[in-house]
C-alpha cells in the first residue's frame, strides 16, 4: 500500500461509476448541489482529467492521439499507463489538496473504470496492479443500467462517439465491470444504484449512501 493510501485525510472521497450513458456526471453535479444545500464544502473533478496527461487521454480517446504517421490507436498497454498515470497526477494537484481541507470530493469514473475499460483488453489484474498507488476511496457507487439504456442515452446525447463507445464495447465493458466490483469489494465499499430509476430516484438513492458515510467516523 501506498504511502498516499494511509494518508488519514479529514475531507471525504466519492466515486461515481457506470457505462457511458449511466448518467454519472449528472448525479455527480446533483449531488455536489444536495450536499453544498446540507453545508458540506465539496469539490466536483473527473478522470481523465484536465490535466496535462488528462488531456492526452482525452485525445487518445478521440482518434486525436495515436500512432505515428496514423497507423492506428495507441496500444491498450500504453493507454492503461497513461490513464493511471494521469490518476496519480489528478491525486496530487486536485484531490489530496481538497481532501486535507476537509472537503467532500465528488469524482465522476475513477480506478473502476480503468479496471473495466481497459481491463475489457488486458489483464484485468495488471491493471489493478499499474493502479496500486491510488486511494481508495471512502465510497463508489456504482450507476449501473442495462448496456442498451446507455446506448439509447448515449444517441439522444448527439456527441461524436469515443474510442470505448461501440455498443459492443459497452456490452463487454459492463461484464467487465462486474469482474471489477467483485475484485474491488474485498478492499472498498461499492454500493450498486439502479440507474434506470428517474433521474431524481437515482439522486435520493446516492444521496442516502453518501449521507451515511459522511455521518459516520473512519
């Protein structure tokens, strides 16, 4: 373990996880809204980052950053890296920073979404193992929806489609999250939400679970 993940840290860190059309950043935003109206001074982040290596994600995820003279995508492996290298810098610069200030970090795909996506390709193992530097988090819950709710909401959305955004991807990706909570479970508390209820049902049910966390002591 390391040295950040014993780190005692007053703030509190929460993940929300799920297929792209899951609607994480939406609940990320509305819970970020409830608990600023219970008094809590929170912070709202996502992965990738904005980050210097966030933004090299976010272009290999676009076609934007690739091999040379185009010939093709940048390797799994070399995307994995990437993504848990631009973790550790989203660690440092934005959430150990909020959490010593005894803030409640919202954070919108986290460690889970690695071990999913780029688990759908790789040893899902060596993948947990490149993330071992990464705190865990107090809580992540996970929105799950059926891959073909997600696809629908992911039409309706109308933005250029990502590397990972094929419905037969998100159809492996959602088996793969499911290996994923199964390893995870045994270190960190992950709570299923059913995100096919409305929009504010999904709030209320997260809500109560961050509630409950923030209620009790370490």
């Amino acid at each position: 373990m390391s040295a950040a993940r014993k780190t005692a840290r007053p703030g509190r860190f929460i993940v929300l996880e799920g297929l792209d059309g899951a609607g994480t950043t939406t609940q990320t935003e509305r819970l970020a809204s409830a608990l600023r109206a219970d008094g809590h001074a929170v912070v709202t982040t996502r992965e990738p980052s904005d980050g210097p290596v966030g933004t090299m994600v976010r272009q290999a995820l676009t076609g934007r950053l690739g091999l040379p003279q185009g010939r093709g995508p940048l390797a799994p492996e070399t995307l994995a890296l990437l993504f848990a290298a631009d973790r550790t810098d989203h660690l440092h610069a934005r959430v150990l920073p909020a959490l010593e200030e005894g803030k409640v970090v919202l954070c919108d795909r986290y460690v889970l979404s690695s071990l999913a996506y780029q688990g759908a390709s790789l040893p899902m193992a060596w993948v947990d193992t490149v993330n071992a530097h990464a705190v865990s988090p107090d809580l992540t819950l996970f929105v799950g929806v059926d891959p073909r709710v997600a696809a629908k909401r992911r039409a309706v959305r109308g933005a250029p489609a990502e590397l990972f955004e094929a419905d037969e991807a998100q159809r492996r990706i959602a088996r793969q999250y499911l290996k994923a909570i199964t390893l995870r479970q045994k270190r960190e508390r992950i709570v299923r939400i059913d995100g096919e209820l409305s929009v504010e049902a999904v709030t209320d049910a997260c809500l109560m679970q961050v509630r409950r966390v923030l209620a009790r002591g370490r």
